[in-house]
C-alpha cells in the first residue's frame, strides 16, 4: 500500500463512519512517518484502522471498505476495522501519533501510530510477518534501540513476554555495544 493509498482508505473509512478522526494501527502506519518507506514495507494490502471516536464503527468500516469488499475489488486494498486492543501498544501512545491529513483524506484526519510504538505492538504480536517487519525497521535505521528498549518498558505486558519482545530488540541491533 503507498501513502496515497493509505490516504485514500482513511478518507473512505472516515467519511463510511461518519467521523473526523481515524487511527491507523497496524503495518500501514508506517506511512505516517515514512511516506516514502521502502517498497518493503508496502507489501501490505490492508491498514488496520478505527475511529478515534465511536470505536464501535470500526464494523461497519470493515463491512464496507473491508476484505472481499466491492472497495478491495476496485482498488486492490482495503481497511480492516479494528480496535485500540488489537495491538500491545505503550503508555502515551495517543499523545504520538502522526498526523496525516489535507486534501487526499478530504481532511480527515488520519493518525497513524508513531514508528517506535508501532514496533513495539509488532514485537508483542511475534508473528513472523511482524519479526520480519520489525528487522526491517532496524536494518533501514528507522527505529533506534535505546528508544525501543524506553517504549517496552513503559507497556504493559507480563514479564515473561517483556522478557521475549527484549531479545527481539536485541536480535535486530545485534550486541549491546551497537546500541544506538
């Protein structure tokens, strides 16, 4: 998906659900930050995202603009209507997020998480498409350790799991002595 893509599905989602505010929560919000993200990160055909207010839309976002959708069939993406649960995210979260808005969203707002809180909900969820993201993030030197390690250890996850997403940090960077 490219950024005009994202802004396209943000502006659908936001005019189907009727609000001025929609939250891009899964791989797509790198787009936020990075509108011009390395083609590997556009592989996805699908962002995650909700209404910031009136979160029970999200259903009829998925339901219209969603998978199978006459919308996918169009376009070739789609929205999957979430929730603010969906990801393992950090406190503070919301007060991060990237504005991504103008004539492409017809002003909707479009608030995509900021990169390093996404990377963190990629290490939680463990998926191998989420590992494989997040090293891709490290690789392309758009998340930075030290600040990975400060996000986890403001989320709220039991310390067996903080324990996994930590040496997944750490896999990404390789030794302590590289830490950046």
């Amino acid at each position: 998906m490219t950024r005009a893509q994202l802004e396209h599905v943000i502006r659908a989602a936001g005019t189907i659900a009727n609000v001025d505010d929609v939250v891009v929560i899964g791989s797509q919000a790198v787009l936020g930050g990075f509108p011009d993200a390395p083609a590997e990160f556009l592989l996805s055909n699908e962002a995650d995202v909700f209404p910031l207010e009136h979160i029970e839309r999200s259903d009829l976002i998925d339901s219209t603009i969603g998978e199978g959708s006459p919308f996918q069939r169009a376009f070739g993406y789609y929205a999957h209507g979430v929730d603010e649960t969906t990801a393992i995210l950090p406190q503070g979260w919301r007060e991060r997020l990237i504005l991504v808005a103008g004539e492409n969203t017809r002003f909707v707002r479009g608030w995509c998480l900021e990169i390093h809180d996404l990377a963190i909900a990629k290490y939680a969820a463990g998926r191998e498409k989420d590992l494989n993201f997040t090293k891709a993030l490290a690789r392309h030197a758009m998340v930075k350790r030290g600040m990975l390690e400060e996000r986890l250890a403001c989320t709220s996850l039991y310390s067996r799991i903080r324990d996994i997403v930590g040496k997944r940090i750490q896999a990404d960077f390789g030794s302590p002595e590289s830490a950046a």
